[in-house]
C-alpha cells in the first residue's frame, strides 16, 4: 500500500466511525476513545511523532488495562450496547422492527466491520510510518479471555464472515436473549444509590456444595425454573436458623441448571432438557440491601420490561416498626394499581418467622387510649411473611446433618482424614465457635486445609496425636 493509500485509508476509517447511526456509544468509552485518539494522531503523512506516540500509548494501556484484544473488545460492546434497536429488539419479534432500524443497524454493523479489521499490529505498523520510527511499537496481543458461551458463540460467528450485515436477525435474538448495558454485561448486581451496579465476580459458589435440606433446594429450584419458562413464580422466603445455607442457596441459582443439578434426583419431573445455567438463559440477581428497600417499587418498574428474569435478593430481612421499607417491600409482594412484573420475585432470607417485631404490650387488651382495633394491627404483622407465596424453613442442624456436611467438604477440599478423627474435631469445632450449621462446617474445613497447607499436618491441631491427617 503506498503512502497515499494509507492515508486515505486512515481517513476513510474516521469518516466511517463519525457516520454511525445507532451504536455511536460503542467508541466513546475509554478504549473506544483511545482508538479514535490514535486515527486523528496519525491522519495526516508528517504528523507530529511525540504526539503519534502518546496517542498510541494511550490506546495500548487501555487495552491491557483491560486486558481484550481490539477485536474481542469491539465485538463485546456490539453485544452489550444500549441503543434503539438493541431495545426494540427485547420487546418485538424482527418481522415486526422498522424497516429503517434493520437498515441503519446493516449500515452500522459494516462499519464496524471495517474497525474490526483495523488491527493493533496494523495500527502498530501505521505509527512507525507516519512518526519516521526505526522500529514499529509494541503491539498488543493477549490470549482471549473466558466469558460466557452465547458470548464466544457470536463472536466465532462474527470472526468468520465477511459482511456482518447477515447477522442482523441472530443479534436481535442475542439481545431479546441476554439483554444490553449493565445486564449483559453482569449476572449479578446490587442496587445503590439509586442505580444498579454491577458485581464484576460475583460467588461461585455451587449447589453441589451444599450439603441437606434438600427438599428446600428442590422447591427453589423448581421455583427458578417456573420463572425462567415465564410460568408464574412465587416469591419465596427462606427462614430458618443462622449459618443454614439460606442465602447461599440463593446465590448459587446462578452457577446451576436445573436439570444439571438435579440429574439424579427420583424428584425431579421437570421435562426441560436445557442444560445451561440459569444465568446464561436470561438470570439475574439484584442484591438490595435492606437501607434501599424503600427503593423496590422502582427497581421494580426499571425491570419489567426487559427479556431478562430477575431475582431480587435480600438478605437478612427484618422491620422495625413503622418502617417504610416495610411498606415498600408490601407493595411488590402484593401489587398495586400496577400489574404485577412475570420476569420478577423477592428472595429474601431471615432468622425470623414473623419479620416484624412485635412486643407483648401489643397484644390485644381493653385499656384506655389503645388502638380499638389493635388484634388487627398484631394479626397483619403476624401475617406479613405469608404474602410470601413460598416459605422455605432451614431447621437448625442435627448432629448427623453437620458431620455429612463436613465429610462433604473435606472431601472437596481433597484432605484425606481418617472419619473418626475427622468427626471428633469437628465436633469439637462446633462446640468452641458457632455451634452446629453448613457455616460452620465450612468455616471448620477451610481453616483445617489452610493450616495442613502452612503448617503441616504435624501442626495442624495443639495435640498432634489427637489427629493424624494425610494429604494427598
């Protein structure tokens, strides 16, 4: 290519990427920015080279701030942008998308095209010729990062053809499927402030991990499903003693599929042969802190619309009273004049049956300036845990529950123990910390396997012949 080509070529690529219609937004971020940083540095053949190369630091930080190639990068915000047809997209089926929306968004997927094929080696390669540099710079590269498979699936699909204008109709089943913005990018999120932010790494945790009560596991998984089919789903509360497993369980929804985690349970009839993870079939979990409850009929609202399923996530529930997320709270549970969200349920864990407070001075008795109708007052706090359609109860655990638990774990753990002595300081665990729970069975394995792994297993107890542990 000669002088003059290139360029031009430069040129035409800044002409092309100021001609966006609808995914304008996907260059204005940091990278996106960098990148057009660096076009407008070395446009002209005698730019100036300090200023060539600062531009082209710019971008190559960006990216390894990153840590994405170009390519995957510009993929990945075609796929998460919020933009009018992205939108569209999630409410309608294609057939029934303006024709003009099809064809701005054709227009736009070329363009980008030709970005994509504006590579770091080659941008490289354009620095060293208009800055007169001996060598060209360093040029970025890393090996592709891990996310999800629809992901990886459209951005084969993307790398494998040369007009992109084909893939029109599949992108619009991608954003009806998995959402734009913030919820294609996150499967889990917390609502602060007024606005939801996302969990970059959210817990991992399994429910192969989670040993018993697992009539309570089926119920909820069973209740997941129901909401993932776009059959109605209750709201569920689970209630029961500390360090049970309650809000684990949740967050485990996840990283499973029903059919997966429930292969081999005689229980399971569900007829779905999905084998996917909940989050990757349209799952989402908003964690709200109780401070922000008074937030849910809002969170509400800004969910309702969008393909995805959302779980709303509250841990450790309990009002005080006169407590407006109480109210708040109510309203969802219930509806109002508003037509209650198919794609939504509350979640929410507790140590408490009755979730409001109540004191024995509010018992109803004929004294004077009491409320007249205080029995009513006593039964509607007594009954606010019913408005959850499900109620899930962790009894505390036996004996027998805690021990499988710590078998279970250790074996994850890959610490081989002889059972009895095992059992013996996990009982003796139990009875100088948190008493028996799935809490504090973990807590009991993770600091055995830390202090084998520092220590020794010599070490590992204050009495070495009371314990005689081997690792693998």
């Amino acid at each position: 290519m000669t002088d003059s080509q290139t360029i031009a070529r430069i040129q035409f690529l800044q002409r092309q990427a100021a001609s966006l219609l609808l995914y304008q937004s996907v260059l204005k971020g940091q990278t996106g920015s960098a990148f057009l940083g660096l076009l407008q540095a070395i446009r002209y053949k005698d730019a100036d080279a300090r200023g060539c190369l600062e531009a082209y630091g710019n971008y190559f930080q960006s990216l390894a701030s990153q840590n994405q190639n170009w390519e995957e990068y510009l993929i990945l915000q075609i796929l998460r942008d919020d933009n009018p047809f992205s939108r569209a997209a999630q409410k309608y089926d294609f057939a029934d998308l303006p024709p003009a929306l099809i064809a701005a968004t054709q227009h736009d997927l070329q363009i980008m095209r030709s970005l994509y094929e504006c590579s770091s080696a080659l941008l490289s390669e354009w620095v060293q010729y208009v800055a007169h540099l001996p060598v060209s710079p360093i040029v970025w590269y890393v090996e592709p990062t891990e996310m999800s498979t629809l992901e990886a699936e459209y951005i084969a699909s993307l790398q494998q053809l040369e007009h992109w204008t084909d893939v029109v109709e599949d992108l619009a089943t991608y954003y009806r499927r998995c959402g734009t913005g913030l919820f294609a990018e996150y499967k889990a999120l917390r609502w602060r402030a007024g606005e939801f932010i996302g969990i970059p790494h959210p817990d991992t945790i399994r429910l192969g991990e989670l040993v018993g009560y697992e009539s309570q596991k089926e119920t909820l998984l069973k209740n997941t499903e129901f909401l993932l089919s776009g059959h109605t789903a209750l709201n569920v509360l689970l209630y029961g003693s500390r360090g049970a497993g309650k809000s684990s369980l949740v967050k485990a929804l996840l990283n499973e599929s029903y059919n997966s985690a429930n292969s081999d349970s005689p229980g399971n009839s569900t007829k779905n042969s999905n084998s996917e993870s909940f989050a990757s079939r349209g799952l989402r979990l908003i964690e709200v802190a109780k401070s922000e409850l008074k937030d849910l009929p809002l969170i509400v609202e800004k969910v309702s619309n969008l393909s995805q399923k959302f779980i709303i996530f509250v841990d450790d529930l309990s009002f005080e009273e006169d407590d407006d997320a109480f109210k708040a709270l109510k309203v969802v549970l219930e509806g109002s004049l508003t037509s209650r969200s198919p794609n939504v349920v509350v979640y929410a864990t507790s140590n408490r049956r009755h979730l409001i407070r109540e004191f024995f001075g509010e018992r109803p008795a004929p004294r004077d300036n009491d409320e007249v109708q205080a029995g009513d007052t006593m039964q509607e706090k007594l009954s606010f845990s019913d408005r959850f359609g499900l109620t899930l109860t962790f009894a505390p655990a036996d004996q027998n529950t805690y021990l499988d638990i710590v078998r279970h774990l250790a074996k994850q753990a890959e610490i081989a123990i002889n059972s009895e002595e095992l059992e013996y300081k996990a009982l003796q665990w139990a009875t100088r910390h948190n008493g028996r729970s799935g809490r504090t069975a973990r807590q009991f394995v993770d600091y055995l396997k830390a202090d084998i792994a520092v220590f020794g297993w010599q070490n590992s107890t204050s009495n070495p012949s009371e314990l005689s542990i081997q690792k693998k």
